[in-house]
C-alpha cells in the first residue's frame, strides 16, 4: 500500500490536464458519431479559428487603419464587406474583430472557470458552514444581472482590452460553482473516494487527483455555453461604446454603424453576421455536448 | 439582497482608481464644487462611516445629481422605467403566447416538424438582438420604409386618447418584435424539454388510455403541469431580457433605460450609470419574488408545504 502510494507521489498538473485531455479526446470523437449538431458546431468553430489565426494572410490592408479606401464605398472587389464612415476596411477588421471575440471568450471564461471551481470545490468539498455561506453568495451574484454588472465594472476601472476581460472573467462564475458543486457532493460519496481516504491520502490529493478529473467533463458543456455569453457580453459592451478603441471589435463596429444605418447598410450587416456565425457554432457545440452526456436526451 | 447591489456598488467605487467623488458627482472642472461634493458625501471621513452614508443616500432614492442633464439621478431613472418595462412586457407576452405553443407542437409532434424547430430556436437564441434589431430597422423602416425609424411617438404632432395609443403601438411593432424573437426561441426551447418530459410520465398513458383525444392530452395534461418550469426559467430570464430591452432601445432610440445607459456612457455621466446598474438589479430581484409568489399559485404542493 505505502509503495503505491510513493509511486504517486509526484502527480503534477500535467497529469491532471493529461487525464483530462484523454476523457474530452474519447468522448469527444464519440460525439462526432452520434450527433450532428455537435458536428456542425465543431465545423463551423473551426472555421472561425483557423479564420482567426490566418487574418494577416488573407487580409491585404492593416487592422483600424482609416482612410483605406474612399469612407461609405459598398461592398467592391477591393472591399469585400465595404468600408466605413472613417475609411476603414470592413472586411480585415471582422477578420481581426473574431480574434478579439475569442481571446475574450477564452480568457475570461479561464478566469471565471478558476473562480468558480475554487469556490465550488471548497463548497462541494467540506461543507458545512462554509458551504451554506459559499452558496448563499454564490446565488446573490446570480441573481445581480452581469452584463450590467460587467459594464460598471469597466466604465470605472477604464476601458481598456485587459479590464473587459477581467470584468465579464468575474461577473461570470457563479453558475460554474454551483455546477462544481453539485458534481464534487456526487462524487464524494462514490466508493473509490472512500478507499482513497482509507489509503491515507491528504484532502488536496483527494481533491485534485481522485475528483476534479472526474468532475470536470461534466462542465465542460457548461464552460462552452460560457464562452459564447462572454462574446456576446464583449460584443453588447462593444455596442453600447464601452469598448478599447485600440482593439477591433465586432461590438463596437455595431456601435458605429448605429449612426449609419440609414446610409451604410454593410457597416451593421458584416460584423453582426460573422458574431451571429460565431455564436450559433458555439451554441451548437455546447448542446451537442450536453445531449450526448446526458443519456436520456440522446435517445429522444 | 437589494443591500448586497449597494454594497457592490459602493466597493467598487472605491476600489476604482483616482478620486471617486469624480465617479459619484461627474466630471466638473470648478474645484470649489468638487470640495463642497466631498463634504456632503462624507469622503473626508473614516471609510465605514461613509458607507453609512452612502448606504442611507441610495435608501433615500438620493443617488446623486446628474449635471450634465441638470436633474437628479432618480428622477432621471424612474421616468424612463414605464417605456422600458412596456417595452419588456410587450415582448414577455408576445413570447410566452408563440413560444409555448411552438414548444408544445415541437415535443408533440417530434419528427421533421421538432428538428426544424428546434433549429430555428437555437438560431434565434444565438443571434445577438442588437444586430438583429438593426437588421430589422434597416429593412423594414430604410427600406421598405412601412415603420418609423425610432422613437415612440411621432414628433410635432400632439395626438391624444385612442391616437396615442395606436401612434405608440406603431412605435413599438419593430423594438417589441426584436425583443420577442429572441425570447420566443427562448421558450420555445425550454417548452419543448419541459412537455418532453411530462409526456413521459404515468398520468399521461392514463389519460391516453381514458381515450382522451390527443390534443386534449398534450394541452390540458402535459402543458398544464410542464408549464410550472416555464414560469420559473422565464422569471430568471428577466435579467437577460432587461439587458435585452436595453440594448434594442438603442437600436430604436425607444426613451427608456437603455437609451439612457447609452447616452450617459457616451457622456461619461458615471453617476446615472451606477444608478441604472442599482435600479435594473431591483427590477431583477423583484421579478424573481413574483416568480416565487407565482410558483406557489401554480403549484399547490409548494403552497401546502
């Protein structure tokens, strides 16, 4: 017994990210085979992504650069989405707006999936009085509306990229804890938690090594879906001028486009539909995922 | 729990970088003014007593004065409540009455009919209703120019009674349908797992069994007791739709809340800002209240517990 238990000793995070990565690879490739909305949703975000890494390549003038073309010119060979009131090109700015739109998703989705699991585990974990107060807290900040929150939080602190990011990163973890609870109170009273306990583990290890990589896959869905809030948070700022002027924004180009709409019908058009692309491919992923874990819808 | 969005609201001016008297007074140049501000709101003083008295302000309805607009914060905000919540409960009601019913024929009918459905629903959920709105605007008033391009009632002309109200309902067709739609895809969506569900259980092969036409089955029986979720996702929705109403009234420059959050960012009237961020909070907890109060009404076995 104590010679396993050396033998484990030096499980890392790599290991726990390994672990994981091999559950999301099965159960991902499994996905593929049952559900095509999942399949759909992958195709399209990976179109997004590669679109995103490529942007330099396939655009021909540089992002937020004014006066590239003649402001108000329609949709032409040379602009394919047209340009806008201060002469910029439409066209390579949505390209760079979707990198925008999916740093913001990631990271702040990172940033509130660390907040929301740190809480939830220590909820799920010990219990007691300091769960009943983790929740409480947990369900006042779901009730507090976050986009309004979030767009407090950057009017104040500034609006720059970094704060954005920040700001929807913490209004957005609450649903996270809850879920990480509900999955670490399961998971704490299966049989091989209790014969971890039985071997003498510490509570870290228990906690990181035994079920964290069990409960993860189970919010795995849920961090998707939060991806997609969180761009279309990034986005509704961006449309309301809360925005980094020196970043390019599928929101706030919408901002812009509101003074034109009657002129420049192409300003609104383009940048909407690439953020609605966006959005729906995550949204299909997301439900893809969720049907396929959930036995009972997938039957149906 | 209306407390907790005034406590947030006041750690977060004062965690805000510079002076916050600039936060909660606005940006006035005159440097007389700013001391005499910083007087009456106690921030010369230690920091729990100006949490006492930042907290018995906002109770008082005393949020501050906006002066660029010249009016008190409150004022500003309480008269532009009943546009925004006519426009959100316009939309609620349109959405409810097709949502439910399009839920309900998605889960009784399954098949082709559901898959179309519930496709339409999710890109209806995933398409942001601040473009869709524009979308909408630019086709139907740019256009083919057969609705008005904002606002709610037509300017230089003074109708009254019956006038009024066909004038504003004509004002409100294009925000409400933005609104709506994104709604109905909402609880369409929600419906349609919800009949799903209660199709499943055991009263429903009964009811099949007394021979009971189907449609009488899927409507009397199966919506009946799928609705009390329904009511619940739709109440806690209240905060998206809030938000919603908020970004569609910029589109349409409709005179609510939203089109002053605009307006106060663009001018960086931070005190009408935090007041807003207060007000929607309250309408967001006071809406989850009627869905507790509701929920007892539909559901006896919660009112007898």
């Amino acid at each position: 017994m104590t010679n396993m238990n050396n033998q484990r000793t030096t499980y890392t995070i790599t290991d726990l990210l390994k672990n994981v990565g091999w559950q999301l690879l099965c159960k991902t490739s499994k996905a593929f085979r049952v559900n095509p909305r999942f399949t759909a949703g992958f195709i399209i975000i990976l179109v997004v992504v590669i679109l995103a890494i490529v942007a330099p390549l396939i655009t021909w003038h540089p992002p937020l650069k004014t006066l590239v073309g003649r402001p108000f010119t329609p949709p032409a060979a040379l602009h394919p989405f047209g340009v806008d009131d201060l002469g910029r090109d439409i066209y390579t700015n949505v390209l760079y707006g979707i990198r925008t739109s999916l740093t913001v998703g990631v990271s702040s989705v990172t940033i509130s999936l660390a907040i929301g699991i740190l809480i939830g585990v220590i909820a799920g974990y010990y219990g007691g009085i300091l769960e009943d107060a983790l929740m409480r807290i947990t369900d006042m900040a779901l009730i507090i509306p976050q986009f309004l929150l979030a767009l407090v939080i950057v009017a104040i602190f500034g609006q720059n990229f970094q704060n954005i990011i920040i700001a929807i990163g913490i209004v957005s973890w609450p649903g996270i804890a809850r879920m990480m609870r509900a999955e670490f109170l399961s998971i704490k009273e299966r049989p091989f938690i209790e014969a971890a306990r039985a071997v003498g583990l510490t509570d870290v290890r228990i906690i990181f090594e035994e079920i964290l990589p069990n409960a993860i896959p189970a919010i795995i869905p849920y961090a998707v879906l939060q991806i997609n809030t969180a761009i279309l948070v990034e986005a509704g700022l961006g449309f309301l001028g809360i925005a980094d002027p020196n970043v390019p924004s599928l929101g706030l180009m919408l901002n812009t486009a509101q003074q034109y709409l009657v002129r420049a019908w192409w300003m609104a058009f383009f940048p909407g539909l690439v953020l609605s692309i966006i959005v729906i491919g995550l949204n299909l992923l997301g439900d893809g995922l969720i049907e396929y874990l959930n036995p009972r819808l997938r039957k149906r | 729990m209306i407390l907790v969005v005034i406590i947030v609201t006041f750690l977060l001016v004062r965690l805000a970088p510079g002076d916050p008297t600039y936060i909660l007074v606005g940006e006035v140049g005159d440097e007389s003014f700013v001391r005499a501000a910083r007087e009456r709101l106690g921030l010369d003083k230690p920091l729990y007593e100006q949490f006492i008295i930042y907290i018995s302000n906002v109770f008082r309805g005393d949020l501050g004065y906006s002066y660029l607009r010249s009016e008190s914060v409150a004022k500003l905000i309480v008269e532009r409540i009943p546009a925004t919540l006519l426009l959100v409960l316009t939309a609620m009601f349109i959405s409810a009455l097709i949502g439910i019913l399009v839920g309900t024929i998605a889960a009784a009918k399954r098949g082709v009919v559901d898959l179309t459905l519930s496709t339409l629903s999710i890109i209806g959920i995933s398409i942001p209703y601040f473009w869709l709105g524009q979308i909408i605007l630019i086709v139907f008033a740019v256009w083919l120019g057969v609705f008005p391009l904002g606002g709610m009632v037509s300017v230089g002309y003074e109708y009254q009674g019956l006038q009024y109200f066909i004038d504003v309902v004509y004002h409100l067709t294009l925000p409400a349908m933005t609104l709506a739609i994104f709604n109905i895809a909402f609880t369409t969506k929600i419906t349609r797992g919800s009949v799903l569900e209660a199709l499943t259980q055991d009263y429903i092969l009964t009811a099949r069994a007394k021979g009971i036409p189907e449609s009488r089955v899927v409507f009397r029986h199966a919506l009946r007791n799928a609705l009390i979720p329904v009511v619940t996702y739709t109440g806690f929705n209240t905060g998206v739709l809030l938000v919603g109403a908020i970004l569609t009234e910029t589109v349409f420059a409709w005179p609510g809340m939203g089109s002053l959050l605009y307006d106060s960012i663009r001018l960086r009237d931070y005190p009408v800002v935090l007041g807003i961020f207060i007000y929607g909070s309250i309408i967001v907890i006071l809406a989850n209240l009627v869905v507790d109060i509701l929920y007892g009404i539909l559901d006896p076995r919660i009112r007898l517990r």
